[in-house]
C-alpha cells in the first residue's frame, strides 16, 4: 500500500509540472486544471467505491502554508526603486479601493435586502472582494515586467488587506473607533517587528555554514507568522516584509554593513533561497488544489440558483474593475482586466468563519462557482490577449 501511495503522489507532482508547463502556451492556468483532475479523481473514486481517507482536514492548513510561501516567493521577486513609484502606487490603490468598493457593495446588499447584522455582511462578502495570489501570480508569468508586477503587486496587497479587515471584523470586541485604534497600533508593531526580524534571519542565511540552511529561514518565517496570528498580529505583513527586505539589499549597504557582509555572496545565496521557495510553493499549492477539486460537490457546482447568484457576483467584480481601471487608473484594460480570480484566499476566509456567523445561501458551492467564473474569465482573457497581441505583431511585420 505504502508504494502505491508514494507512486499517487509522485504522479500528481509531475502531472501538475505538466500543467504547469504546458500553460505558458495554452494559457489555462495550471490551478483550474488541478481542480478539474481532481473533480474528475472523485468521480473515479466514486464509481469504483474506493476507500479513500479524508483529508479534507488538510486543506486549513496547507491553504495557510501556500499563502504564505506564495506571497514570500512573489515578495522576494519585487524590487523597490523610485523608477517604480507610479507602478507601486496604482498597484496599491488598485487592490485598496476595488477591495473597500466590493465590500461596500456586496455588504451593504446583504444589510439592507436581506437584513443581516453589519459583522455577518461583512463577513460574507470579505471573501469575494480578495484577488487570490495564489492563481493570479503563476498565471502572469507570460506577462511583459511592468504588467507582472502590477500583478504581484496588487494581488498580495489584496490578501493582506483581506486577512487584516477580515480578522479585525471577526475579532475586535470594541467599539470602532477603540478598535481602529489598536488595529494601528497592530499594524505599526508588525511593521517594526517585521523588519527587525527580517535583517536578523537575513544575516543568518549569510552567516550559517551548515548546509540546513534554507529550511532553518523559511521555518522561521512560518514561526513568526503563526506567532503574530495567535496574538492577532496582521501576520502576513511579516512575509511580505521580510521577502521586500531580502531582494531590496541595496538600501542595506552602507560602509558599516559592507565590512561584515559581502553582498554579492549574499545575492547569490538568495538565489538559491528564491529557488527553493518557488519549488516548495509549485508543490504545496498543486497538492491544495487537487485536494480541493476531489472535495468540490459536481451537484453544488452544477446548481443553476448558486449559478444566477454566482454569475452576478462575477459580473459585479469585473463591472467594478473595469469601470475602476478605466475612470480611475486611466490604464488599458487588456491584459490586467482579466486578472481578478478569487482562490485560496476566498477558501480559506470562508472556511474561517464560524458557522453561526455563516449565511445559509453564501455556501460552498457558490465559492466555488465563483472561483471557477473568475478563473475561466482570467482563462479566457489570456487567450484573447495572446491572439490580440499576436494579430498586432502580424500587422506590424506586413507594414514593415
């Protein structure tokens, strides 16, 4: 059994690597293709009545520990410079507002039209306001630098908002006003922490000769993250901060710091570092995906009510997006139009809340609808993008 197991496994790993690969060209993220297999793994299951143990308890789990390397490995790719100052800012703003407006929005319906209190509207539509990370980061890989990180840029900020307005809403017992208050003051104790700790675990992996060195740092992160959470610290500030610092080094090089650490071995041990993460990233978000599918209801999702309700809230996103881009941001709507898929996040925050702060129609298979719409739109996008983009430079060739 044990070597039919370790077989399974070894399969899903190359099978995903596959996905992945091969979506550089088909533009079909390798995520929606994970869950389709494992959709289509539960239906084999299924009709051949095999005992397969429940792991759906794995998904809380390898859900944080995804987050967290996805928006490490996609905060060690970021650099900081002034040439990037407007990039930055839009980027920023982007994920601030279309957050708050979504929010706004689908709260404000379940208040007023459904009579639900202020924290359970909130609650249920945090969720659906988050760009996942998780799916938006490996599909702008194809992408030119500026829009990539754009992408990067926006949807790890829309986790961190997401996590930090969703915790606030879920934990705070105060009255707003008291409330914001020692959100802040949360909020600038992570920041100083954050960076503390980042420039110490930055001179360890310079520092350690012994060849366990990777794991020893990432460890760490995930220890300071779980840490911050337990005390309801905005622990995904820690990650993001900490893989800033890492790949901005060049603020760090005064005389005083060039004389105790040469920088350019450090580069270059980040870069293994960076390699590292980005596999160990590839096989925990593959494994969470696949997991997903195989526990995602074929009923639930085929369900035509969840679907009318699904649909609209897709239609909404992307209505607000557009119409963001376009009035607010004065910018193109192709490629980053597409780019609002809902994910781990939206899982993981759903699942988060507790269940008599849970509405009877906000359900599993309407997350799931909505995931899969996002995706699919995302999906279609980068086709249309890729033929545009390829009718363009056609063009150009016969006018040349």
């Amino acid at each position: 059994m044990t070597y039919y197991i370790l077989l399974f496994l070894c399969l899903i790993v190359l099978v995903s690597y596959l996905f992945e690969v091969t979506s550089r060209y088909s533009k079909v993220p390798g995520v929606i293709l994970l869950m389709t297999t494992g959709l289509a793994l539960r239906y084999f299951a299924s009709y051949y009545e095999l005992n397969i143990p429940d792991l759906s308890i794995l998904l809380p789990l390898m859900g944080t520990l995804g987050l967290i390397l996805i928006v490490l490995e996609g905060s060690l790719d970021l650099t900081i410079s002034a040439a990037k100052k407007t990039l930055i800012t839009k980027s920023f703003t982007s994920a601030a507002i279309l957050f708050a407006l979504i929010v706004i929005f689908f709260s404000s319906l379940l208040y007023y039209q459904f009579s639900c209190s202020f924290q359970i509207s909130l609650l249920n539509a945090i969720p659906f306001a988050i760009i996942s990370s998780a799916v938006a980061i490996p599909s702008s890989l194809h992408l030119d630098i500026t829009n990539k990180e754009f992408i990067v840029y926006e949807s790890s900020v829309s986790d961190i908002i997401g996590i930090l307005f969703f915790d606030f809403v879920l934990f705070n017992e105060l009255s707003i006003g008291t409330g914001l208050f020692f959100f802040t003051f949360e909020v600038i104790a992570t920041i100083i922490v954050s960076v503390i700790t980042s420039v110490v675990l930055a001179y360890m992996l310079h520092k350690i000769g012994h060849h366990v060195k990777y794991v020893i740092i990432l460890t760490s992160v995930i220890l300071i993250f779980v840490l911050a959470k337990l005390i309801h610290w905005p622990s995904l500030i820690v990650v993001l901060i900490f893989g800033l610092i890492m790949n901005n080094n060049q603020f760090f090089q005064t005389n005083y710091i060039k004389k105790r650490i040469d920088f350019q071995e450090f580069n270059n041990t980040l870069k293994s570092f960076k390699q590292i993460t980005g596999e160990l990233t590839f096989l925990v978000r593959s494994f969470f995906f696949l997991i997903f599918g195989f526990y995602t209801s074929f009923a639930d999702l085929m369900n035509l009510e969840n679907l009318a309700v699904s649909a609209s809230i897709c239609f909404s996103i992307f209505l607000l997006r557009g119409l963001f881009f376009r009035l607010i941001l004065h910018k193109p709507l192709i490629p980053l139009f597409y780019f609002a898929p809902r994910g781990l996040i939206t899982i993981l925050l759903f699942l988060s809340i507790p269940i008599d702060l849970k509405l009877p129609f906000v359900s599993e298979g309407l997350v799931t609808q909505t995931i899969f719409i996002t995706i699919l739109v995302m999906t279609l996008g980068n086709m249309f993008s890729k033929r545009q983009k390829k009718e363009l430079s056609t063009k150009t060739e016969i006018i040349i």
